[in-house]
C-alpha cells in the first residue's frame, strides 16, 4: 500500500517549482515534475477569477460600483520582513479602443 503525499515545492537550489508525490514523511521526492510556469499561471488565473467573482458579487443592485484591479496577499517572515504577492489587472481606455 502507498502512503505517498502530493505536494508543490520551490526548490532554493534551481529556483524552480516542483509538483509530485513524496514518501509518506514528505522527507523524498518519489516523483517530480518542474512546473513552474504553470504555478504562476495557475495563482494568475485564481487572482483574476477572485477579482471577477468579488465585482459581480459587489455590483448586485450597484452599477457604480467600481471595477476592482488589483488581488494582494502578503505573509510576515521570519525575519519580521513582510512579502507582497499582488496582481493587477489592467483595464482598456474606452477611448483608445480601435474600432
């Protein structure tokens, strides 16, 4: 029987990301995969399907209600630094829409 545990990592060696499974203590990879394009896309799509949920859920009975851009994240290292993930979405001018 196969305790094997999926798991997504950043390795510090290759600056890369990993999908795979590892032994049950998640201490080895048993398989892997680079797959860090896909990651970034992956958090891409999920920030932007989060900023068209939260406008449609908002704009009930508002049509004023402003469109929102931008879908941050941010966590508090170790080190008390703090990181921002964000990602901003960029609206054409209406003016400058080619006809």
């Amino acid at each position: 029987m196969k305790d094997n545990r999926f798991m997504v990592a950043h390795s510090m060696l290759t600056n890369t990301i990993y999908a795979g499974t590892t032994n049950k203590d998640g201490t080895l990879w048993v398989s892997k995969s680079e797959v860090t394009q896909q990651a970034i896309e992956a958090v891409r799509d999920y920030c932007v399907q989060d900023l068209t949920d939260t406008y449609y859920r908002e704009t009930k009975g508002n049509p004023d209600y402003p469109k929102p851009t931008t879908k941050s994240y941010e966590w508090k290292r170790k080190d008390g630094a703090i990181v921002t993930l964000s990602v901003s979405v960029k609206f054409p001018n209406k003016e400058n829409k080619a006809e």
